[in-house]
C-alpha cells in the first residue's frame, strides 16, 4: 500500500512545483479504459471547485475513483461507492480528503454556534447535521473551530469507514488514510 501512497505523494509533490506530466489523459487512454477500469485509489473529497483530485494528484482518466460532495461526508451513498470500488474493482487505498477553508464545515460551525437556529433547507440540513457530530467548537472563533473540526471530521470519518469496510469485506486488506489538501498552497498533508 505503501507505494500507492507514495505516488499520490509523488503526484502531489509535481503539481506543486508545476512539473505536473498530466499522465493518463489522452484519448488513447479513454480507449484502452473504456474496456474496463482499473483505478489505483478511491479518493472521497469536497465538491469545492478548488480541489479536483485527478489535477492536485497528477493523474489521469481510470486512476482515481472519486466521491465527491460537500464536506467529504460519509453518507451511505458515499459508502456505496467505496464499497463498490474496493469490493468489485479491488482497489486497496482510500483517501478521506478533507481541505482548508471548507465552506460545508464552516457552515457546519457558525450553525453550531448560533444562538437564534437558522433557516437552512432541509437539504443543507441533512448535509450540517452529518457534520456537526464532527465539529470541535472553540469559544467564538470561528476560523481555529473549522481548523480543528475539519482535522477531526477527515480523522472520525476514515476510521469510521475502515470499521465499516471491515465488517463488509472478508479478508480486508484496504488502507484508509486521511489527508488534507490546502487550497492556497496545493499541498496534500497526509494525516496519521
Ligand atoms: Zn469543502
């Protein structure tokens, strides 16, 4: 697993310093994976425009199997997926990516924080209460509690999803790593 890992890190380390080979993205490569694809990581991050894993990784088409929707959360659909990918595709390493400045878990806090409620669609609703289980409030500061509650939304929900992965899956060999991606730096910070 572990050279999985280091070329997600790889990938990562050439986007930030702008020598992206942007691998795997010609129309050759939508041919060969239309027979079928075999990609190397599930990775579950935010819908937030600023982070599109195949770019922050350097990959490419078939490589990474990726959920995404607001605040990285572990709904069951989003489960649904990872098992289908790590169940009947085999991939073997999972990437909970949370980000910097995630406006889901800001929202999320200030929610929290508010005195007077807010008048949030149920739809939004759904998506903060997913999260607030999550959330470490600190006093009034908004900025160091969605730090510290993103930090601990990406360590909860990979090892949520690890227990989970292992009841669903016998002989479990799957990785679940958290990590960190910072929308000003494009750097990936791999936790734990
Ligand atoms: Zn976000």
């Amino acid at each position: 697993m572990e050279n999985i890992l280091e070329k997600l890190k790889k990938g990562n380390e050439r986007f930030i310093k702008g020598v992206s080979i942007n691998p795997n993205q010609s129309l050759d490569r939508c041919k060969e994976t239309s027979k079928g694809q075999n990609p190397f990581a599930v990775v579950l991050t935010c819908s937030d425009s600023r982070t599109p894993p195949e770019i922050i990784f350097d990959a490419g088409i078939g490589d990474l199997f990726v959920i995404r929707l607001a605040g990285n959360v572990l709904t069951n659909e989003a489960i649904a997926s990872i098992e289908y990918a790590t169940a009947h595709l085999g991939v073997e390493q999972v990437i909970i990516l949370g980000h910097t400045n995630c406006g889901a878990v800001k929202a999320a806090v200030e929610t929290n924080m508010s005195q007077q409620g807010t008048n949030l669609s149920e739809y939004l609703k759904t998506l903060v209460d997913k999260i607030d289980p999550n959330l470490i409030i600190e006093g009034k500061d908004v900025d160091k509690s969605v730090v510290k509650s993103t930090d601990n939304l990406i360590a909860t929900s990979a090892s949520e999803l690890k227990n989970i992965l292992n009841k669903l899956i016998v002989n479990n060999s799957i990785n679940v790593t958290g990590a960190k991606y910072n929308i000003e730096t494009g750097e990936v910070v791999f936790l734990g």
